[in-house]
C-alpha cells in the first residue's frame, strides 16, 4: 500500500488505509477487507473492497497553522535529532503528548536544552515497564513523552490534548467543511461510494468533539461514510510494517452494518 516515504516521514495515506481495514475487521465485523492503492491514478487515494462492495477512499490531514503547534513540532524534531546524535538509535515509536498549553521553553534556552535531554534520556534508556515521562508540568499543561509502540523506529510525532471540552468545535467545524467541500468537488467523477478518511494527524480533537462538529452540517450527506483516523495504537501496521498503526471510529455512516462499530 502507498508510495516509498522519505526517512521519518508518515506516509498518511498508509496508515490511514489500515486504520480504516482494522475498523472494519475488527469493531464492524466486516468479513472480507481489502485496500489496494490508486496511484498514479488519483483520485481516490485507494480503494477500498468490503465484502464484495467497492469503496473509494480519500484521505486529507485536518491540521491548523497555530505557532504554538509549529514549536511543538520542531521540539519533537530537536529531541529525534538529539537521540539521533548519540549513536544509539531509536528503538519504538515515540510521541509527545501536550495536554492544555504548557508554556515552550524558548529555542536555544536552557530550559529548552534540559527538555530535549530529557526526552533523549528517556528514549535511551526506555524501559518497556515505564511507558512514558513527564517532560514539562505547568498551572498551564503538561508536556509527556510518551513510547506508544515497540514497532517501527521513530520520534518527532505530537499528540494535542491542548483544547478543553467543546473549545476546539468552531476551528474543527471549519476545518472539516473546508476539506468536505474540497474533496467532493475533487471526487466529482467517482460513480462508486465515496469514504472520506480525515486524518487527525496530532490529535488536534477528540472523536466525540470530532462528530460533533461534523453534524453541525450537512455536508458530511454528499459521502457514503465519513472514517476519523487518529488515536496511536500499540499494534503493528499489517499493510506497512514500518509504519504506526492507529485506530479509528466512524464519525458518520450510512452502512447500518457498520453502525454497532461507528462508535468506537
């Protein structure tokens, strides 16, 4: 499935692509799954097979431009790097978990430096038994890293608890209708079903937040079914052994058979 990925970069359609056959097999029961890529002839980034019917499936990342997750993103960045220098490697996937907003140390500070060792410390010596750290802790938030998979060889990911309940709708919601509208008119000549795979790259929202904000709209009826691929999983990848596995939920569908797995 997919293209060859440069080093240390997700191959979004890959894992999204897994996450959605995992959901399938796994919560809606689906007998026969099968995914096979459409490139170079996209659109759909791939199909789909679920029990004889053919699905395409697209995927788009739902991301914002906010300077606080730009930083996050290059800490994450310095921290691989800083592990990297060591000689020793990276053994698992690592991701770092920001909940609410903790104040960043400032690039080039001390502080900043006492971090990336930090989290370089913890990758070094990680002990299956200590699945994570806690690397800053503030009135603000708190800063994890967190080993998420003994699979794969990777840390530069981020995952954002940052938004409290509900505050995260209105962004999500125009995020979502921007990407709907996108894509609907992209797939204009697609006469099979259509699954609209958003991949909620740094766990910008939470699933129910996520459904929420879809149903505030009607756009989410121009698709067959709309899949939320986002929560890290500790499981391998069956389509790309290299990649992470993540899992998933329906946040619409029109498949009454696969509405006892649309939530959760």
């Amino acid at each position: 499935m997919g293209r060859t990925r440069a080093e240390n970069r997700i191959n979004e359609e890959t894992v999204c692509a897994n996450c959605l056959v995992h959901h399938l097999k796994a919560r809606c029961q689906c007998q026969h799954v099968e995914a096979r890529s459409n490139r170079p002839n996209d659109p759909p980034d791939f199909w789909v097979d679920v029990d004889g019917v053919r699905f395409a499936a697209e995927v788009t990342s739902i991301v914002t431009g906010e300077g606080y997750r730009a930083d996050a993103k290059r800490l994450a960045k310095e921290i691989e790097a800083r592990c990297l220098s060591t000689g020793t490697g990276i053994s698992g996937m690592y991701v770092l978990r920001i909940l609410q907003r903790p104040a960043m140390p400032k690039p080039y500070s001390r502080d900043r430096d006492s971090v990336i060792q930090e989290a370089a410390s913890f990758v070094r010596g990680s002990d299956p038994q200590k699945r994570a750290r806690v690397l800053l802790r503030h009135r603000t938030g708190r800063l994890t890293i967190e080993n998420v998979s003994r699979e794969g060889s990777h840390l530069g990911l981020v995952q954002f608890g940052a938004e409290r309940e509900g505050e995260c709708l209105p962004e999500l919601q125009q995020l979502m209708y921007d990407a709907m509208r996108k894509k609907k008119h992209k797939l204009r000549g697609i006469a099979d079903p259509v699954i609209l795979v958003l991949y909620d790259a740094f766990a910008f929202a939470q699933p129910d937040d996520a459904k929420e904000a879809l149903l505030q709209t009607t756009d989410h009826l121009r698709f067959h079914s709309i899949f939320w691929a986002a929560s890290f999983a500790d499981r391998p990848n069956e389509l790309a052994p290299n990649e992470p596995g993540r899992n998933g939920v329906f946040l619409y569908t029109c498949c009454e058979r696969w509405l006892k797995g649309a939530t959760g």
